[in-house]
C-alpha cells in the first residue's frame, strides 16, 4: 500500500472517496460534497491523507484539519475532554463537523488489510502533525467499533466518552410501520403529536437551501439564542448561503409557514441510505405549540425517507437524547481517541470521567442508556 496527502478533494474522484465514505460511520459528514465544502473554511487548513493498492485503487483516507480558529467549543479537545490542555495548533483528524467520525476503509478490506491500512493512516496523521507543526491530534466523536481499533493501532488503551449519537432505523415501508414499532402508548403519544401539528394548519414546502438561506438563517439564530448560544442572525445566513452554493444545493428544506412567513425549519441531506438531519430553527413567539419540533426533524424527514426506495433510516445527531429515544432513535456512545496517547490524561482519569458520564446517562436515560465497551 502507498501513502501519499493531497491539498485539495478536486484531486480525488468523488466516486472513489465515497465508495469508502458510504459504508463509513460518518457517512454524509464524510461525503466527497461535504468535504469539499468545509475546505473552503478560514478557520482551518485541510489536507487528506490517502493510501492506495497495488491497482492504485483508494483503499483508505482520512481528512486532517490543522484549526487556526475553533467556532466551535466542541471541537476543542481541552474544554471537552477531563484532563487535557490547550493546544497551540491542533490537528483534527477525520470529520470536523457533524459529531461522528471514522477512518474511511475500503468495504473489501479483510480483518489484516482493514488493520494495516488504518495503522498507516494513523501514521500519516501522526507525520503531518510533526510537519505542520501541531501539538496535539485527536480523532473525535467514532462510534465503538471504531474507537477500539484506533485504540489498538494508536496504542491510546482508553478512549474518552465524549456524548451520544441518535438515529432511528426504518422499518417496512411506510409511516405505519414505523409506528407500529413502538408500544400502544408511545404509538398514542405519536399521534396526539402528530395531529396536534396537522391541528394547527401550517403550510408545509419543500424547498432548496437556495431558496430560504436568509430566513433560514434568522430562524437558526433564534433556536441557538433559546439553548444560550446568541448569534447573530446575519452570519448564520451567510453560513446556510455557502451551504447552498458549496453542496450545489443538494440538501432539502422542510419549511413551516404561517401567513406566508417561514417560523420553522429542517434542513435535511440525503446519503448512503440514510435522511441526516443538519439544521433546525424556529420562530417561536409566532409557533402554536404543536410539537413543531419532532414533527419537522423527525417526522417530516421520515415521511421523505418512506417516499424513497433507498432511504431507511434517519441520523438525529446528538443532544436531547432522551426526547430522540422515545420516538425510536437507538443511542450509541461517541469516544475521542488521541492520535498519540501522550495527548490524552491518564487511564485512570480517563476511567473515572467515562464512569461519571455513563452514570448520568443511566439516572437520565434508563434502558435507554447505550451500553459501554470499554471500563
């Protein structure tokens, strides 16, 4: 296998990078689109890691991120994770968005191929850190599977727990089905949510980002000022603008109207099987209470995956984990794992803060807390 970094994803065929991208656990924030978008962004420099076969065949990738400037705070290891310092220069490897992370690898890799391309990645991660100068590389927000193998080829022994991630597998085909998962009462919660919403007699469009980036934007503001983020509105509908442009408008909006004035939003995309929920925002002295919320990020975008042969399933992200998991999100635990185990605290450190984290999941969340594999 040969390893070599490119600057720029115009250099990489999106087929290529996708085919790995797909079968990855970020998916979408993996995506070719996606990636090439963030490129664009002031705040960090980008390059990606590659390694090829002997047929020149892309067998494995990683995207590397040295951040001049973190927006951000949960991408900054150091106010996330129990026991580490400021960077100086960090080096972020793999997504930098969306909270989910992996390594991309070829889905035909057998166990000993999967195993030596990642080790090479993580080695590479490890030389362009030397090179750019960083002194520190994290591999953030990966789902279990992939926090115990970049454990084993990092030799980082114990990952941070970082949050949980949600999403919802659909079963059958059609609203009903998934529905009819659920136990009679919480299918009768559903519905009392779901005809409280048709109750209040919103009209509902379907448009491109293209077509709603200013009230998109403003209505954006709104939610990140009621969860104590305030914002301006006008860089937030600069952001959804070069969304719009960098993805070629490829996201669907699902607005909610009221007097042919947007007061609410879901901004979805569609990838590898899967609807991914990306940006919500409300206007909420103009709402009627009628469970806006879950009825545009959750149900709306169900709707659309029922209306697709390929989509069965829908990505919720993280935060308000126990809301997801009453309407059928499965949890899974997120990790952080230090490219370099001399970055992370101590194991026992680490041990204690998993163990702290995953109690308050237990009180929170009951069954509903996703099971650890790691002490």
């Amino acid at each position: 296998m040969k390893v070599s970094l490119a600057s720029s994803l115009d250099d990489v065929p999106a087929a290529a990078w996708d085919r790995l991208a797909a079968v990855a656990e970020a998916g979408f924030y993996l995506s070719h689109r996606w990636l090439r978008h963030e490129e664009d962004s002031v705040t960090a420099t980008a390059g990606y890691v590659l390694v090829t076969d002997e047929a020149s065949r892309l067998v494995g990738a990683a995207p590397v991120y040295l951040v001049h400037q973190e927006p951000n705070a949960g991408y900054r290891p150091d106010q996330v994770l129990t026991g580490v310092r400021p960077a100086d220069r960090l080096l972020i490897a793999g997504a930098r968005r969306g909270y989910r992370n992996a390594p991309l690898l070829h889905p035909d890799l057998d166990t000993a191929a999967r195993e030596d391309c990642l080790r090479l990645l993580v080695d590479a991660v490890a030389q362009v850190a030397r090179e750019w100068e960083a002194d520190q590389a994290w591999w953030l927000y990966v789902h279990d599977d992939v926090a115990a193998a970049l454990a084993t080829a990092t030799g980082a022994r114990v990952p941070q727990l970082q949050g949980t991630d949600a999403a919802v597998s659909l079963p059958g085909n059609g609203f009903d089905d998934y529905l009819g998962a659920f136990p009679a009462r919480r299918q009768y919660a559903i519905r009392k949510e779901l005809s409280s919403f048709g109750a209040a007699a919103y009209d509902l469009r379907r448009l491109k980002l293209s077509q709603c980036w200013s009230q998109a934007g403003d209505l954006l503001a709104q939610l990140q000022g009621k969860y104590g983020h305030p914002a301006e509105p006008e860089p937030l509908r600069q952001l959804l603008r070069r969304q719009a442009d960098g993805l070629a408008d490829s996201g669907t909006v699902l607005g909610c109207f009221r007097d042919d004035r947007m007061v609410g939003f879901a901004l979805t995309y569609d990838f590898a099987g899967t609807v991914w929920l990306r940006a919500t925002g409300f206007d909420y002295d103009r709402l009627a209470g009628a469970a806006e919320y879950f009825a545009l990020s959750c149900y709306q975008p169900i709707e659309h995956a029922y209306r697709s042969s390929n989509l069965r399933r829908m990505h919720l992200g993280k935060g308000t984990a126990q809301a997801k998991s009453r309407r059928g999100a499965r949890l899974s635990p997120l990790w952080a794992v230090p490219n370099d185990p001399s970055h992370a605290a101590d194991d026992d450190v680490v041990v204690a803060a998993n163990h702290r984290l995953a109690e308050t999941w237990r009180a929170e969340l009951g069954d509903h807390a996703p099971s650890l594999p790691f002490n």
